[in-house]
C-alpha cells in the first residue's frame, strides 16, 4: 500500500511538455497558435497552461474538476473554474468571454453525454476558433483480439480505463460531431503497435490467417488516440485535406518513439503512464515494410497522376465549348444570382469587413422582415448577441489590435516631432533604492526607447545596499549623457530621495517613474502633444495598466478625465502622471511623511487652485506598473503605512478647502469614502410624482419615516390618480403637517408636473423622488445634503438597487446604448465594480431623478427641465445643462435605496410612444450629440455596449499622430425604428437639409448616408452637393457597384470643405448618376422640425453621420 506522500507524488509529479515529443498532449499543443485564447477543459495539473503560458504567450484559462489538481495548476492559468463539466453553467461559468482555441484533451471518454457538453462549449468560441480534442480509439487492434478472445476487461488506465463511459472509433466521434453542429477532421493520431500496449500479452493464435489479415488491413488498427479539430458547422473552415489523407500524412502506420498516453482516473487529474518505449528488432522490420509500401504508393500516385492530367485536358476542352454555346448565353441572368451567394459567403468573413456585412444584413432583416415591431425589438436584442464577438474580453488580443505600434506609426510620429518649434522638456524622475537589476534596466530602457528625444532621466538612488545597483546607474550615467545621477549617503525613503532627484531636473515638466515600472514607448511624446496642444496644461495623466515579472500586462485602468471627488476615494491619477515643474517646486515638492502616498498628496496639493481646463487626461496605456511581491501593484496589504498615509493626505486637503467631513474606509480599506457635515439643516422639499400605485407609495412614504435628517417636505403630485383606495390614501395623508398632495390635471408628463411644482416647494433644496424608491440607509439624505452643499456641486444622485440587490443605478453615462445608460448595472450591491468605482464618491455627467437632489435656485436657473423630454432623458439634459454651467453632478455610494423600475408607468411599446420616444431621442441627438460619444465620466476605450466597463472593440481614441475623422450622427430618433426606403431614380435628384448638432465644431470632410439596393442590383453614382448657409459649397460622389444592402455609404469631399463653426442647418443636394436601377435611401419618420425637408417628405430624415476634423479643445 502506497504511503500518502506517495500518493500525491503520483497525482501531482509531472515533467513539462515536451513539445517534439509524439503523445496526444503534444499534439494537441502543436495545433495552437502563438498567442491564442485558450480554455483548458480538464486542464489537471496545468502541464499544458503552463508551455502555453510560458512559450506561447498564450491567455489559458482552465476547468477542472479536482480542487488539489486546480491550486497547483493556478499559476499558469488567468483562471481556474473548479467544477464539474457536465453539470455546470457554462455561461454563467465563462460568463461572455470566448476563445480561439478549446482543448478536451482525453475528457469527453469520461462524460456522460459528452455531445450536450460540446454543443454548450461551441458557444464560447470565436468566429474563427475550434475545439482541439484527442480521444482513445476503441479500434485498435488490441481491443479486437480482447475480443475475439471472449473477454473485455477494464484496467486502471489505456483504452479500457475502468472511468471511461462512452467509447468512440473514427466513424462514430465524427458522427458525433456532426450530430451535434460540427464539422471534424481527424488531423493526427498516437499509433502504438500491440506489443507496447496494455493488450500486450494477447497472442493471434486460433485467429484464422484471412480474419487477422482483415483486422491488420483496417486503416485504424494500430491507433491509439485520434488528434481531433472540430469546428462549428456554418463558420468558415480552412482547406484540409480528407480524413483518411490526414491520417496517413499526419501520422503514417510505423513505431512510435516515447508515446505517453493521458488518462483521467476516478478520482485524480491526468495522469501520465508510463513512457511506451518500442524494442529495435521491431522497429527494423516495420521500417523496412514501410519503405516497400512507400515505394508501391509512388508508383501507384504517378499513375494517377498521369491520368488527372489526361482528365484536366479533355474538360477544358468541354469547357471552351460549352462558353461558346447558345445556352450559355440564354443563361446569363440565371447566372446572376451567384452574387446572393457570394454576399452569404462574405457573412462568414473575420475581421471588421465580415462584422460590417454581418450588421449590414442584419439591418435589413430588421426593417424588410413582416413580424409585429415587439417581436422585432425582441429579435435585434438576440441578434445584436449573436453578432457581437466575445473573443473582445480577450485584454492580449485588445493590445494586438489596438495597442501596439506599427512602423507607420512611428513615423508619423517622427515627422510631427520635427514640426513642433518649442518642443517641451520632460524631466523624468525616478528614485531608485535596491532594485532588482533586471527591472531596474528595464525601467531605464523603456526611457531610452522613446520615440519622443526631448527627455532627460533623473536618478536619486536612496543608498542602496545591493551593490548591482550602483554599478548599473554609473554604467548607464556614462553611456548616456542625458542620464543624471545623484547618490545619497544614507536612506531618506522616497519622498527625500524624489526631491532629490527633483534637484537635477531641468526640464518644463516632470514625470514620475517607479524604479521597476515601464513606459510605452510612444508615452512622452503623447504628453509633449499634449502640451504643445494645450500650452497651459498643467498637469497631464495618462491610462495605466500592471505588468508582471515575465513582461505579460493585464488590469488596464481606462480612467475618467478629471474627476475631483473620485480623487478624494483613490489616487486614479497616479501613473502617468507629469507635472508642471515650476510650480511642484512652487509647492514645496514631495512631504517627508506620506511615504507610500506621497504621490497623492503631491497631486492634491497640486491641484488644489488648478483650473479644470489645467488637466488634461491621455486616453492611452502609457505606463506599465510591474506587479512584484511586496508591491502595492500586487498587494496593497504589502505596505499598510500607504493607507494611513492616504488618509492624511486626504484628510489635510479637506482641511486647506475648508471643507468638513468623516473618512471612512471602502473596498476593504483599499480606498476611501469622505462623508461631508451639512450645514445649518436647511429645508428639503422632497417632491414624489405618482398615478394611483398606491402600493408602491406607501411603501415610499412608510421608508422616508426612516430618513435621518429631520428638516423636510414632502410634496406627492397627483397625475389624475381615479384609483379609490388611492385616493382615500392622499386624503388621509394631507392632513400630516410635512406634507402636501398636488393634484396635476394634464396628461403625464414628467418634466411638466415638476416645472409645475418646484416653484410651489418652499425648501433650499429640492430632492426629486420616484413614487416607486424604498429608504435602505436612514442617513441618505443627510448624505446627499452634505455633498449639495459643496463649492461647484450641481445635481447629487443616489445608489439605486434592484430588490434583488443588484445595483439600478451607480452613475449615469453617456452614449451606453445610444444615449445614456446607468453604470455597473445589474452588479451585486456588495460589488466594488471596476477599479472601486461602484463603491466611490465621484462626479458623473449625470444622476437619474429617481433620486436627485439640487439647491431650488439652481433649477430656477436652469429653468427646469426642458418641456421637449416629456418622459425620457429630462434628468440626464438636466444634469448636462449644469455641467455646461461648470457644475459638477456627483454620485454618492452611501446614499441607498431600493427602486422598484418605474412600475407606475408601464412600458413604451405602444405606437404613440414609441414615436414620442423617438422624438426625444432626436433632441438628445441635437441637443448633445457631440458630448454624447465621448463622456468625461468615461474613457473611449471601454465598450458603449454594455454597461460593465468591458472593453471597446476598436476604442473610440483619437490619436494625435494620425488625421482621423470622427463620426457625428444627425438626428433621426431610434435606431430600431421602422424605417422607409426613399427610392432615388437614375437622372432624378433629392433635396433637403438637416439640423448640426450642437457644439459641432472642425473641419467637415464628408459624410456617410445609410442605403438599400434596389434588389442586390444597385448601380451608377451617387453624387452629393452640400452647403451651409454662408454658401460654403462641398461635393462629393461615390459609386453603387458593389455597395452593401443597409449601409453606411461613405460620400467624402472631392473638392470643397465646410468648416463648422455654430451652423445650424446644412442644405443637400442628392443625384443618381449613370445607373439602370434607383436605389433606397433610408429614412425615419419623425415631425417637420426634424424632418429633412424633403419635398412630399417634410417629416423623414435620412440616416447620416457628419465625417470630420475636431478642432482642438
């Protein structure tokens, strides 16, 4: 009997993968590309993750149903799911993230039903991935003589393992694929002859000689395991070659050296046998038979190959005759139908042009399809799912894509480096004290490496005791004379040492380094552009993301442009972070005692009379934070004297702005919640709007009983409530002294009734409150008052949970689903979100006015909300008007209260509603259009799909080397409205103009214009004539050949330009040139003040979007 270390030494002791070696694992790892997303199913110890991992460069994540197996696997995954496949929620499990490559190495034997298990795995492929799969092969000769032999024993590992379930030959594991929508190939194989298998000790003896010859003849007979591709039927499959050719190719029937077969036992991971060596004697005979039939298989392909040739000539000449035949000609139009054919083709394509196709066809499906329009929206939200690719969650592809330099980059680079007169000096500060010297070099090296040559680096090293150290900075001071180096004689700790550094800078800016971190190589000059584009900038910060010991990054924080109330909670500013010289002097440099934070107090004190427009975020990964042990990148618990040190820091901020509040702690002491004293108890005027819904009133006004802050009013708007219990309930409550019910006689109309009873509240402030909120935190108010009160505070909003305590509301942005959507929607309430910020104080664009409070002359100044937002978005135009105002609307994590979705107002699927719908969403379009693509609160590189800060794919940035356009859309409502097609003839014109969305201000250099085909067989040209009111005049034209059904048609300028400053209206002019066929031009059915003016159609707009050249702002 085994002893117990024995025991794990067996489940627990492999070797690496060996990658020349000829077992399924290498196999299977030779099919995976460098760089791939892999899941691992069944990934054991992790002999696989690891080689991919550590070779491939490859993000592995794994699932295994052994716990012990898992934790030792875990360092070579991103992630270890430990659970049991057959049983598990794959979706919830993988949640959306898809992957190039599927692994079920020797897995699926053991299942149960291991089709159902693949048939759920297919959905978390990419468009072009596969499942890689090896499984043993019950045909091997062995298992024939076992047979034929009367018996059929199981073993404790091979081909008769006592766990296997299911047993598969070629022909039934394709037909399983293919029974559940896939296509295999079997692309390789393990051949292990008999004598080296389990099956061993079976002799063919009493086998008759034609029955054993029939059993050696099989194609499959001396294989033992079969190399698997298995790809979804429907995505685009490479060129192979058939089953049989691969097999004989790939792996041809001959000895086999070092075979390790991987088995599962009952209650371990994979398990590696022993390695199956093959005897020289045999190995002699099987060569030289394999070279005799190697020689009759060539003679046998030179035959076929000849007569192929033959064939091949004799069919072309039966191809010349029948191109010249009459029916030939008679059947050209049928012939035209291929391109239907071709364009489902297309559909199958990668890349952004099969994306575009995919959505293209989609939009007209959308809008030809004869279903009811509910069954329509329900089906775009499927088909929106089904279109969109969750390989995007993949953080190494996004860098791929979108993150990493090409050559015509840095030259662009370069050439605008050499236009610049004054280009700034950037310090570059770096305090160094026993750093390791591999990441000691590598930080120096990435300053060395930048594109941008007006630089300096400024070392202090803080007496290091590693003698390396000094070695590397006078090595480094030597070759490079813009390297400066100062020495301090004994420890003074980082904040002494940074000043020290500070001492030898010269520069107009400084930026800070860690000793160990890295930057992008195009970082400083990102900064220079910055300031050469802003010369008052002051101070410049940039996105940053961690770096591990073998260089592999991960968590980028995609940060808010400036955002003074989330700085109090976290120093997001942190890396890059480059400060204007001068006045860090001014300041007094880094404090002697904040050692940890000393970077936060610095960026607090240095912003403290800094103008906003002083700030200027970089939406880029510029810096890389290396994630070491005993870093507070990789453990903030690392270094407790960096929270404390926070706290003061934050705490003597407040106290120099002469502002009073409590510190708490957030994120398990992570981050920090100030929590500000009101001021005099002023009177609050809460107001609640309700139409019958007597249930959900009650339980409103019964939680407001709870509030802790004693000075309110409480004003109910009655929207023509006829209910009876209702309204014996109102009558009732009336008579409290702190409260009063408004009976508002016109048909609902949410900004209405509140322009309407604001000026009837006597309070200082006013908190606007839906009838369907519920109180959790009694000190809710006092809260949201404490922040009201603050210099520069416009509106203050609260976090709202679903009953189900998943957060309804944690900040609104803009531009998430078209106009705005809540933030971390849907997250557990217990859910820091991304980076803390579901658990922060910060500004946002806008709160909801499900729960918003203001001071009353704020509203008086805005005059309200604006009468054309009836229903939707009145709170979010509210809360934009004050930001254009220089407010700042903030949201409170500690302010809680339930919101029960607006149940008293039903749902917007009526007609009538839809329409009205779409007439807000045209004046959001107008109103704020240009703001709306690009929210402060947000960052361009994370999605406007999804409201759980995921990724953006591709981000929305705007990089300063390169003269892009951006995208403005014109009003036109919903996207998934019904629309018209407005059928242009050939010869025939289109006029009409269009609303400029607010703010609209750059050089116009074209525009895209949403088209159908007139049945697939649009042609000619489509010419444009543009002009504004100052009779600016712009023309562009763009052929129909080949344009896709449902798409943005780009028409750029060929002569003219257009410059926007303010205009209102553009007048166009559309011609359809030199075509047999109209074609469609989409349009939206809308009223006359957004309509285009098109003749008979005064109240349809076209879809356009204005291509442009932002100025600088």
């Amino acid at each position: 009997m085994s002893t117990e270390k024995e025991a794990q030494q067996h489940l627990y002791s492999r070797l690496p993968l060996d990658l020349s070696a000829e077992d399924s694992l290498a196999k299977v790892a030779r099919r995976i590309p460098h760089g791939s997303t892999v899941l691992d199913v069944g990934c054991a110890v992790g002999v696989l993750g690891q080689y991919l991992t550590e070779q491939q460069g490859c993000s592995v994540d794994g699932i295994e149903g052994n716990a012990e197996a898992a934790k030792i696997a875990q360092p070579f995954y991103r992630r270890i799911m430990v659970t049991d496949l057959e049983s598990a929620d794959l979706q919830c499990l993988l949640e959306r993230v898809r992957y190039d490559r599927i692994v079920c190495a020797d897995v699926l034997e053991h299942l149960r039903d291991p089709g159902q298990v693949l048939q759920r795995l297919k959905d978390h492929l990419t468009s072009d991935g596969k499942i890689l799969i090896s499984i043993p092969n019950i045909g091997h000769i062995g298992v024939f003589l076992e047979l034929l032999s009367g018996d059929f024993r199981y073993r404790e590992e091979g081909l008769l393992d006592k766990t296997h379930l299911r047993f598969f030959t070629r022909k039934s594991f394709l037909r399983l694929l293919a029974d559940h929508g896939f296509s295999g190939q079997i692309v390789d194989r393990t051949v292990v002859d008999l004598q080296h298998t389990e099956f061993s000790s079976l002799q063919a003896q009493g086998i008759g000689g034609a029955l054993l010859r029939e059993i050696q003849g099989i194609t499959d007979n001396l294989t033992y395991q079969f190399i698997v591709e298995a790809i979804p039927i429907g995505a685009q499959a490479p060129l192979i070659l058939a089953d049989d050719a691969i097999a004989e190719t790939a792996s041809p029937i001959g000895p086999r050296f070092y075979v390790s077969a991987y088995w599962r036992t009952e209650d371990e991971g994979f398990d590696a046998s022993r390695s199956l060596s093959l005897k020289t004697e045999s190995q002699l005979k099987q060569v030289t038979d394999l070279a005799h039939s190697t020689q009759i298989q060539a003679r046998e392909l030179q035959a076929q190959a000849h007569a192929l040739q033959q064939e091949n000539t004799a069919l072309s000449n039966e191809l010349a005759m029948i191109t010249r035949s009459r029916s030939w000609r008679i059947t050209k139009s049928l012939r035209a139908t291929k391109k239907p054919f071709l364009m489902v083709r297309h559909l199958f394509t990668s890349g952004a042009h099969g994306k575009e196709r995919r959505y293209a066809l989609a939009r007209s499906l959308y809008h030809k399809l004869p279903i009811p329009a509910g069954s329509k929206r329900r089906l775009r939200v499927i088909g929106k799912r089904l279109l969109s690719s969750h390989a995007e969650q993949d953080y190494q592809t996004w860098i791929r894509r979108y993150d990493t330099l090409s050559d015509t980059d840095r030259k662009a680079i370069h050439l605008q480096i050499t236009t610049w007169e004054n280009p700034p000096k950037i310090s570059v500060i770096m305090p160094v004290y026993n750093a390791p010297e591999k990441f000691l070099r590598l930080a120096i090296e990435s300053v060395r490496e930048q594109i941008y040559p007006h630089w300096e680096l400024c070392i202090a090293d803080d007496a290091s005791s590693q003698p390396d150290v000094r070695r590397v900075l006078e090595a480094y001071a030597e070759e490079d004379e813009r390297i400066k180096v100062t020495y301090r004689s004994e420890n003074g700790h980082i904040s002494v040492t940074s000043n020290d550094a500070l001492t030898l800078a010269t520069g107009d800016y400084i930026a800070l380094l860690d000793h160990d971190d890295t930057l992008a190589e195009h970082a400083l000059y990102w900064v220079a552009s910055e300031i050469v584009r802003h010369p008052d900038a002051a101070l410049i910060y940039s996105d940053e993301d961690k770096i591990d010991e073998k260089g592999r990054r991960c968590d980028p924080y995609f940060k808010p442009d400036w955002n003074p109330e989330l700085l109090l909670g976290q120093n997001y500013i942190s890396h890059l972070g480059v400060y204007k010289r001068e006045q860090v002097l001014n300041i007094g440099g880094f404090r002697p005692g904040f050692e940890g934070s000393q970077d936060w107090d610095l960026v607090l004190r240095f912003t403290d009379n800094l103008a906003p427009a002083q700030i200027r975020h970089i939406p880029a990964i510029l810096y890389h934070w290396r994630m070491l042990s005993g870093s507070t990148a990789s453990d903030l618990g690392a270094k407790p004297y960096v929270v404390d040190a926070a706290k003061r820091a934050i705490t003597e901020a407040l106290e120099r702005r002469d502002e009073h509040a409590i510190l708490d702690s957030a994120c398990d002491g992570a981050f920090h919640l100030p929590r500000f004293t009101v001021n005099e108890s002023p009177l609050v005027s809460i107001i609640i709007p309700t139409r019958n819904g007597l249930s959900d009133l009650r339980q409103c006004l019964d939680s407001l009983s709870r509030t802790g802050y004693p000075n309110t009013e409480i004003l109910i708007i009655d929207n023509q409530s006829d209910d009876s219990e209702t309204l014996t309930y109102l009558s009732e409550i009336q008579r409290r002294p702190d409260l009063r019910v408004l009976s508002y006689p016109h048909p609902f109309d949410y900004a209405g009734m509140h322009n309407w009873a604001v000026p009837q509240s006597r309070g200082e402030y006013i908190c606007l409150l839906n009838n369907d909120t519920e109180v959790v935190a009694d000190q809710w108010l006092t809260e949201m008052l404490g922040q009201g009160q603050r210099r520069g505070v416009g509106a203050v909003g609260a976090k709202l949970l679903y009953p189900d305590e998943t957060i309804q509301h944690g900040g609104v942005i803009l531009g998430l689903g078209g106009i705005a959507s809540h933030a971390h929607k849907s997250h557990s309430s217990e859910s820091p979100g991304y980076f803390g910020r579901a658990a922060l104080v910060q500004s946002f664009s806008a709160v909801t006015a499900a729960c918003l409070l203001m001071r009353k002359d704020l509203w008086d100044r805005m005059d309200g909300m604006a009468q054309e937002l009836t229903v939707a978005f009145n709170d979010v135009d509210l809360c934009l008007r004050l930001r254009e105002a220089g407010l700042r609307n903030v949201w409170l994590p500690q302010a809680l209260l339930y919101h029960h979705e607006s149940k008293s107002r039903g749902s917007d699927i009526h007609p009538d509603k839809l329409r009205r719908f779409a007439l807000e969403h045209a004046y959001m379009q107008w109103r704020w259009g240009f703001v709306l693509r690009d929210d402060p609160a947000y960052n361009p590189n994370l999605t406007l799909g999804r409201e759980d800060f995921s990724l953006a794919w591709p981000p929305r940035v705007r990089y300063p080397w390169r003269s892009e356009c951006v995208s403005v859309e014109i009003p036109y409502g919903l996207a998934h409205a019904r629309a018209e097609p407005l059928m242009l003839s050939p010869g025939k014109e289109m006029s009409g103009s269009f609303m400029v969305p607010v703010g609209v201000c750059g050089s116009l250099k074209g525009i895209s214009l949403l088209i159908g085909d007139h049945f697939s067989t649009s042609n000619g040209t489509l010419v444009l004539r543009l002009q504004d009111a100052d009779c600016q005049t712009a023309h562009a034209h763009s052929t129909l050949d080949g344009s896709l059904d449902n798409a943005m048609l780009p028409l750029t300028f060929s002569h003219g330009e257009i410059l926007l400053h303010g205009q209102e209206r553009l007048f166009f002019r559309l011609r359809l040139e030199g075509a047999t066929h109209p074609v469609a031009i989409w349009s939206y059915l809308l009223d006359e003040r957004w309509g285009h003016q098109i003749l008979g159609h005064e109240d349809q707009t076209l879809r356009i979007e204005l291509q442009m050249i932002e100025d600088d702002v």
